[in-house]
C-alpha cells in the first residue's frame, strides 16, 4: 500500500512540525523562569500563533489526499489537477496569514495566555474574516474529504467484486478506515476549538483554562489518530512494523 504509507507519512511529519511550533512557547517560558530572563512576548507570541494556524494547514492534508486518491482509483488523468494544486496553496497561504497578521498589523493589542503571558490579538475586519475562514475550513474539507472516501470505497467494492481481487479489496478497505480515522478523530476533537473560535468572534474572552484544554485536545487529536489508524488496522499494523498478526 505504498499510498497508505505515504499518507501516514505526511501525516506524521506535519504532526510533528505542528507539535513542535505550540511547544516552543512553553519552552521559552520554562528556561525564562530557570535563567531569571524576560520573555520577548513579540516573539513568543509570533510563534504561537504561527503554531497554531499550522493545525489549521494540517486539515487539508486529508481533504488533498482524498481528492488525489479519488484521480487515481477512477483512472482519469485530469489536465485540470493544476488548479486544484494552485487552489491549494492559495488556501494554505490564506490560513496563514491568519497566524501572521496579528503579529505584523499596527492595530494588534495583548491579551492574556498561557505559554507567554500575553499573545498579540486583532479584531479588525479583515482579521474577522480570515478566522471567519479558519472557522469554516475546518468544518467544510473534512465533511468533503469524507464524503470522497465513502464515493472512492463504493466504486473500489463495485471495481473488485470477483474473488481473485480479495487482497486487494481488503487492501482497499483498510485503507478507507485508516483514512476515515486521521479524517473524523481530529474534526471532534476540534469541534471545542471551533466552537471557542465562534464564541471569540462575537467578543467571548476566553480564560487560561479554555485555551488549555483547547490545545491539549488538538494535540491529542493529531497524534491519536495517526496512532489510532495504525493500532486498530490489521493491515496496516502488519505492514508498518511487521508484526505477525
């Protein structure tokens, strides 16, 4: 399952990347504390709000995924995947600036945090409508993404009915549920998050614990479900780390 493998690959490097940008502010603040230094709050902040918007860019992952398996399973060598590739990074780069612009835009003003202390926030209207679209993107391409594996499963059952195909039919649907593993954990798990998002739009403030609890809950959502997608799949268990099942 070689695309299986490249799945929980980028998976597991993004994962990672993202797990390391929301831990370096608790780590500039624990070796603050130890060195009796001050935390530049500019920086440490820059750094958590870039962290936190790479979770963000993480969620096309399985969307971007789902729409190349569906190109190869249905054999069609689309001339017009160019767009969707371009679509893509105009989205990635959009969601990025949403971790940028507090840090860069003059109006920007501190609000209280866990990791630093105090993180730069913004309220104008092109901030609200970049969170307008984090909010949504994090709802709308893992329902897409989804419903894309659901299309893909019945066309490869329907593709792989005769009985020489078996293998590959199993094949098939471990992949599926792999993929509907890395797809649903992390959208439950950041129905909080979304929902906080929400609340601060309309001038919620939210406390240090909220946030705590929000970041706890993402960062479990990452790494449990590519854990989860390899432990609860035989294939898959089998195939990574050779274990006689």
């Amino acid at each position: 399952m070689p695309l299986l493998r490249i799945n929980i690959l980028i998976l597991s490097i993004a994962y990672l990347v993202q797990s390391i940008l929301q831990g370096i502010p608790s780590y500039i603040y624990i070796f603050s504390y130890l060195l009796n230094q001050k935390i530049d709050i500019d920086i440490c902040s820059a750094i958590r709000l870039f962290g936190t918007t790479v979770h963000g860019i993480v969620d096309f992952i399985p969307f971007s995924l789902a729409v190349i398996r569906y190109n190869l399973i249905f054999g069609k060598k689309n001339k017009k995947m160019w767009l969707f590739w371009i679509s893509q990074i105009i989205l990635v780069l959009i969601r990025l600036t949403n971790g940028i612009y507090p840090s860069i835009a003059k109006n920007s003003y501190y609000v209280k945090h866990s990791s630093c202390g105090y993180v730069k926030t913004n309220s104008d209207p092109f901030m609200l409508g970049l969170q307008i679209f984090s909010v949504t993107s994090e709802i709308i391409f893992p329902i897409i993404a989804f419903i894309i594996n659901i299309v893909i499963l019945q066309k490869v059952l329907v593709n792989l009915r005769i009985p020489a195909k078996e293998n590959e039919k199993n094949e098939q649907k471990q992949l599926f549920w792999s993929m509907m593993i890395q797809i649903l954990i992390p959208f439950f798990f950041h129905i909080p998050s979304i929902n906080l998002q929400i609340l601060r739009m309309t001038g919620f403030k939210s406390n240090v614990y909220q946030v705590i609890v929000v970041d706890t809950l993402n960062t479990i959502a990452y790494s449990s479900s590519v854990f989860l997608s390899i432990i609860f799949i035989k294939k898959l268990r089998s195939n990574l780390f050779n274990i006689s099942c």
